[in-house]
C-alpha cells in the first residue's frame, strides 16, 4: 500500500447527534454481566465478535473501525488482496469476486486498487465487504422495497460528497445502470458499519432489512451483526454468481 495516492471520490457519512439510548431500548435492555446488550433492538440475539451499532447498556453506537472489518473478513474466509492499478479498469477502486462451493456455502476475494490512498483504501474495502455481505446474506440487495431504494439513495448521495455543499447529487447510475442496487445496499452497508447512529437517522427501513438479513445469517451472525432503530423489515434469499467491480 502507498501513502498517497489519488482520492477515491468516497467519503465517511456526515455527523448527526447521537440518537437517546432510551429511544432505541424504549423497555427492558438485558445485558450480560459486563453490560454488553444481549439482544439487538428487534430481540434476536448479540453474540458476535464485531458489531456495528449499540454494543453496551446506555452507551452510544459504536463503529467497526478498519481493523475491525479485516479481521471479520479472515473469519470469513475472504481473501483480501491489494494490487497495482494496471490490473484494474479506469475508475474501479475494489472489486469483490463471488464464489459457491459445490454445497452452496458463500466465500470471495476482495481486491484492491493501490492507486489510491491507504485511507480511501480503508473505505474501498468496507464498501466491497458491503458486496460480500450481500453475497452471504442470499442477495437481498434484488428484495429492496421503493422505500428503502428511496432512502438507499440519500446515503450513496451523502457518501460521495453530496451532503458537502456545491457537490452535485451522485447516484449509482453515474457508475453503472445494471448494479444499482447492489451498489444502493454495498454504500449503505458502509455507512452501517462507519457510522451505526447516521444509518439509522437517514435510513431506518433499509436499516432493518439489513439487521434481519445479517444477524439471523448462519455464517455471518458468528462474525459481523448490525444494531441500531429502524422499523422491522423481511429478507427474501436467492443465490447466483457474478463479479462485483466497484468504484
């Protein structure tokens, strides 16, 4: 990896104030003796090594920090590679490759353009987590409702610079008009994992979905959970295969 390098073009969600902790726990908050929340906001239970959200009793959402996300990924079994820009096309920062053992389990590669500079490379590698979560989930970036594209929209805008002023307006369609909705779902799982209390702010329906999807997911509920408010949402699954480049 460099120390400089070009800029991606990708920013960390702007600041909101931190939501009360009584307005996402309005009722009975069990915790295990070291105040750490047994229950996400929608009852199912805590137990990962790396969530994103409210971890302890009455303290504020917590974000997986860069280390955090290459660490979950080993767990899971992703490979995270960096190579140089001349393997890549223009303008692609990451790509995630999606693979199906013979038995259906999920696994990937995760590579990195170095072209860019280590701390866009941090974030490029937390929006292709965002596809291989995607992937291990079943896809439910294909089970978006109107709401949650419309509110998915307003979070990709913020995390390319829209929410700073005399920046234009950026949508999935300026990158490619057959993924907008895997690039809706990967953005907005960044923003999940980056800034847990801005998510859930702008976001709250797709914000369930995602919480239902990952943290009932047989293999990533051991590695990675999500919690923060939003309204229950349901998760259809479907698994295909093909590969992820992304910006």
């Amino acid at each position: 990896m460099t120390a400089g390098g070009e800029d991606a073009g990708m920013y960390e969600p702007p600041r909101k104030r931190q939501r009360p902790f009584a307005e996402d726990y309005p009722g009975d908050a069990p915790t295990d003796r070291q105040g750490r929340l047994r229950h996400d906001i929608e009852g199912r239970p805590l137990h990962a090594e790396f969530i994103a959200g409210r971890r302890l009793l009455r303290k504020a959402d917590e974000r997986l920090s860069p280390d955090d996300i290459k660490k979950a990924l080993e767990q899971l079994n992703i490979n995270l590679n960096y190579r140089d820009p001349h393997t890549f096309r223009e303008r692609i920062g990451g790509q995630y490759y999606d693979y199906n053992s013979p038995k259906g389990s999920p696994f990937g590669d995760i590579t990195i353009n170095t072209k860019y500079k280590s701390s866009d490379q941090d974030i490029i590698t937390a929006h292709e987590f965002g596809h291989a979560i995607d992937h291990f989930s079943g896809w439910f970036s294909d089970k978006l409702t109107s709401e949650e594209i419309a509110e998915l929209r307003d979070v990709y805008s913020d995390l390319r610079g829209g929410w700073k002023k005399g920046v234009p307006r950026r949508q999935p369609e300026d990158y490619s008009v057959n993924k907008v909705n895997l690039e809706l779902v990967a953005e907005g799982l960044r923003a999940y994992m980056s800034n847990p209390n801005y998510f859930k702010k702008v976001a709250p329906k797709a914000a369930a979905k995602f919480r239902a999807a990952v943290n009932k997911n047989a293999l990533l509920k051991k590695v990675i959970q999500l919690n923060s408010l939003g309204a229950i949402g349901l998760i259809g699954a479907g698994i295909h295969s093909q590969d992820r480049d992304d910006q």
